[in-house]
C-alpha cells in the first residue's frame, strides 16, 4: 500500500503545472514518509525546473562538465557555468539561473 502511495504522488508531480502544486505534494510526502532522500529531492528540483524552463520559453537544457546550456525558441542559446560537475551543483545552478531568468 506505502509503495503504491508513493508512486501515485511520483505521478502528480511529475503531472504538476506549477510550483506551487509541486511544493503542496512535496508537503504531503514528508507528513507520509518524513524528509525526502536524495533522489526524491532531486526529482522535486528537476520538476521545478521543467516548470521555471516552460514558463521563460527555454526549449531544452543540456550540460557538458560544467557548463549549463539553455536553448530558447529560435535557437538562441546561453551558457553559465556550475562550481562542479555534481548533481547537485548542476541542478542548483539551473535552479538559481531560471529563478532570476
């Protein structure tokens, strides 16, 4: 039953349209389940992001070592660099990009 919970709240946020929808079932799995793991946090961020990237027109985001692209409609690129090449530094860079975007 736990695990079925936990993928259909997997399913709404990868459904959700904003980030405040995102942050509500965030909300609702620590009450279920207590702090998220890091992959959990990890998918939340990359939620958000899919949400911030659609909301300021950004057609795709790649990385290469260290360096974040975003593409925007038309082709039009730009580049900013993360302190590493982790996970962690990587999404936190995207986030922090897109949030002042």
């Amino acid at each position: 039953v736990e695990d079925r919970v936990r993928l259909e709240l997997y399913r709404r946020l990868s459904k959700a349209a904003n980030k405040e929808e995102v942050y509500a079932i965030e909300e609702e799995m620590e009450d279920r389940f207590g702090k998220p793991d890091l992959p959990t946090k990890q998918f939340i961020e990359l939620i958000i992001i899919k949400i911030l990237a659609l909301e300021k027109g950004v057609k795709m985001i790649g990385s290469y070592e260290m360096n974040v692209t975003f593409t925007y409609e038309g082709e039009v690129k730009q580049t900013v660099k993360s302190r590493s090449k982790d996970d962690d530094d990587i999404i936190a860079t995207t986030l922090q990009f897109l949030r002042k975007k």
